[in-house]
C-alpha cells in the first residue's frame, strides 16, 4: 500500500506526527519514544509505514524510523492477541535486535517489560515466533552469535544473580568493551555488575 512516507514535519504530538507531502499532510501513528528523537518542525523526515483498516474502516498509518522496527511490528500483529496498540508498545519498548534475541531465547521476564504485555501473550509470541524469528533478516546490530563462550557463562552467573537475561547480556558487552576480550571471568562480573546496578 504505503511502504515510507519523506516529508516535511509540520506537527509532533507524543504518539502522532504530521508530514506535509507536496502539499498534502500525513497524520502518522509514531511509537512515543521517537518523537523526542525526531528533527525539528520544518526538517525532512522518512517513515516506514504501515496501514492499517479496521472493520469500522478506521484508517491508521503507522510509521517507524526504520524498517527493522516495521518488520518487529509486523512480526507481532501476526500473533494471536497482538494488535496494533501491543505490537507498537512492543517497538517502543524493545529494540528489533532485543525483540529477537528474547523470542528466540524464550526470554519471557523480557517480553512482558512491554505495557499490557502479559505472560500469556509472551508465551504465545514465543511459541509462534520462535522458529521463525531468526529468518527476521534486521539491517541492524542482529548478530546472535557474537557472545563468546566466556560471556555467556559471566551472562548465566548474572542472570542467577538476579539479573533478566537481556539485563546480563547488555551489561556484558558493555564490560566487555571496557575491559578488551582478554578480560578475566571474575572481572567481567564486577563490571557488569556495576551496570546492572545503576
């Protein structure tokens, strides 16, 4: 239908953005946390969009800043008890690489982060993305394999610790980047405990 929309930002609103199109204004539905992001009115902006009718024939157009985030979006609503309201929750909580990365893991604790996710919901987007989701080809940071064998025991020592797997796993790379990867075991989970913690 509508696959990006480049104009003009003329409005921002928390969850809507306004774009003047040569003249012609496209009112779209934004995940809250990239408005802030977003340039000023005036400037020139590209959404990834997605359109959306209801049986009321409500008509919504949904942009993303990226298309990884049009594709999680997209991946979501093909669940069973996921409309546009949780798949767009879902975009602004988690990145596409998080998103991933917990489906494919079966890292509930992670999903149900997301507003009016519950368990349930996260089980069954689980369960119905999990073979798929590595076929989710991102054009971002989507490697899953580049944890080394070192981190992903310093990740389940911090995981029993207390941490969510996603907490462990950020905070690892970040100790990693400090610390080089001749870092020892026992100083990696001191760094990235000090990441957790704050």
């Amino acid at each position: 239908m509508i696959s990006y929309i480049k104009g003009i930002i003329v409005h921002k609103e928390t969850k809507q953005v306004i774009v003047d199109v040569n003249g012609i204004g496209y009112a779209i539905d934004v995940p809250p946390r990239i408005v802030t992001d977003l340039p000023p009115i005036g400037d020139t902006v590209t959404f990834y969009t997605y359109y959306n009718q209801t049986r009321e024939n409500k008509i919504t157009l949904y942009g993303f800043t990226s298309r990884d985030a049009l594709r999680v979006f997209e991946l979501a609503l093909t669940v069973t008890g996921v409309g546009p309201a949780l798949a767009q929750n879902i975009v602004t909580r988690l990145s596409p690489t998080q998103f991933q990365r917990a489906v494919q893991r079966g890292d509930a604790t992670t999903l149900m982060r997301v507003p009016r996710l519950t368990k349930d919901i996260a089980q069954v987007i689980i369960t119905k993305l999990k073979k798929n989701i590595m076929k989710m080809q991102l054009e971002g940071d989507t490697e899953l394999g580049e944890t080394g064998p070192l981190n992903v025991e310093v990740i389940k020592m911090l995981v029993n610790l207390g941490a969510s797997e996603l907490e462990a796993e950020q905070a690892v790379e970040k100790a990693q980047k400090i610390l080089g990867d001749s870092a020892q075991r026992e100083n990696l989970v001191a760094q990235a405990l000090r990441y957790i913690r704050n």
